[in-house]
C-alpha cells in the first residue's frame, strides 16, 4: 500500500531535550516535506528536500533540522525544543512530474512542556 | 505576497443542503489548485485539484470545485451535505513551480447539522 509514515504518532517532552519525528514513504517520490499545523493558521511549511542531499528552507525553519540522506526517509530534529514548538506536525510527499498532488502522513501531535 | 484566503473558518449547513466552501488566491498567474479534507486524528486527504485543465473538476464523495481566474477563486460545492461530510477542510495552492511548495489556507471547518 502506498503511504507515509510517522514517527511517532504521540509525542510528549520537556524543554530542551533533543527529539527525532521520523518519516518514510514507499512511493519513491522525489519531493518531501514538513508541515506543522496550528489552529487558525493552517498548515505551514517548515523544510523540504527536492531529492537526496537537496534540503531547504521553508516558512517557518527556527529551531528545527532536518536530512535527507536516503530517498524514502526524511526526519525533523528537533534540537532543543522549547513550548512554542508545540503542534501537530505532518510529513508530505510528492513526484516531481504529473499533477503534483502530495500525500500526507497521518501526523505527529507533540508536547512540549 | 502570495496568499490563500478561505472565507469563514466555520460554516454550518443541514443535511441534505448546498455545501459551499469557499477560497480566494492572490496571482496574476493560474496556479495549481487544491482541496484536501482532514477528518479528526487524521492526515489530509486529497479531494480533487486543478491543474490547467477543465476549469470544473470532480473530486471524490460527491465534491467539486470550479477554478474562476477573473476571480481568482476555487470555491468547493456539493450539492447535498451527508454527516459523514462533516470535518476540516483546507484550499491549497503551488504558486512556485521550482519547489512545489503548498501554501494552505486557514481552514473551514464543516459542521452537518441533523
């Protein structure tokens, strides 16, 4: 089945305590992306990778890492995470020809306390 | 700047009625166009999307938009509201086509009243 995954799905930590959020796709995309969703925001795009080793930059980067080292795989890291960071975070992932409709994890809802 | 403005953050319609959600971009130049639904605890799920082809497209469970460019607008419609239509629902564009970034709007949340 093609899909993305998230890891992992719930997540609660303390101030400053380093995390990873895991993401892979089966679908052999070349686009991947995070997203963090807050309520009457919508969703705002924090990094994306273009292909192996290609990473950038999005709206909303502060405070977060991210790599991009194999195909599938595509983790945000969380270096020292501080409340503000608090939010429900999605991984995405498209081809980069055709219609460019991105497929989306079933999200991670972390704490920060 | 580029934008998306979905008009109403909360619609409430009764079942069976007319559902009209509704977004607005900001461009002089057609974009890619897009509505994804999130239901509770769960990821976003395409509906339908535009991109440069008939200007009324047909998404899935009953739902379909239609690009207006002197309008700049990509107003989601169903003609008749089921319970089951009831969650969030979000208005994305790709403007930029070198990195395929999505810009989202804020989201409406569809209530179906009994």
């Amino acid at each position: 089945e093609a899909q993305v995954t998230q890891n992992p799905r719930y997540l609660i930590t303390v101030t400053g305590k380093k995390l990873t959020v895991t993401c892979s796709q089966n679908m052999n995309h070349e686009y991947m992306s995070w997203y963090r969703q807050d309520p009457g925001l919508g969703l705002r795009q924090i990094y994306y990778s273009m292909n192996v080793e290609v990473t950038d930059k999005g709206d909303v980067p502060e405070g977060y890492k991210v790599s991009r080292k194999e195909k599938r795989n595509f983790p945000l890291i969380l270096e020292s995470p501080s409340p503000n960071q608090t939010s429900l975070y999605f991984c995405a992932s498209s081809h980069r020809t055709g219609g460019y409709e991105q497929y989306f994890g079933p999200g991670t809802r972390l704490t920060v306390t | 700047a580029q934008s998306v403005t979905q008009l109403g953050s909360h619609v409430s319609v009764s079942e069976g009625a007319l559902v009209l959600l509704r977004c607005n971009y900001s461009s002089s130049v057609p974009p890619y166009l897009f509505w994804y639904v999130q239901y509770p605890n769960q990821g976003l799920q395409l509906l339908l999307k535009y991109t440069s082809a008939a200007t009324l497209v047909k998404g899935i469970n009953g739902f379909e938009a239609e690009f207006k460019k002197s309008e700049t607008s990509f107003h989601l419609t169903k003609p008749s509201a089921h319970m089951s239509d009831a969650a969030e629902y979000f208005c994305a564009v790709r403007f930029n086509f070198g990195n395929e970034k999505l810009t989202f709007g804020t989201g409406t949340r569809l209530t179906i009243i009994p």
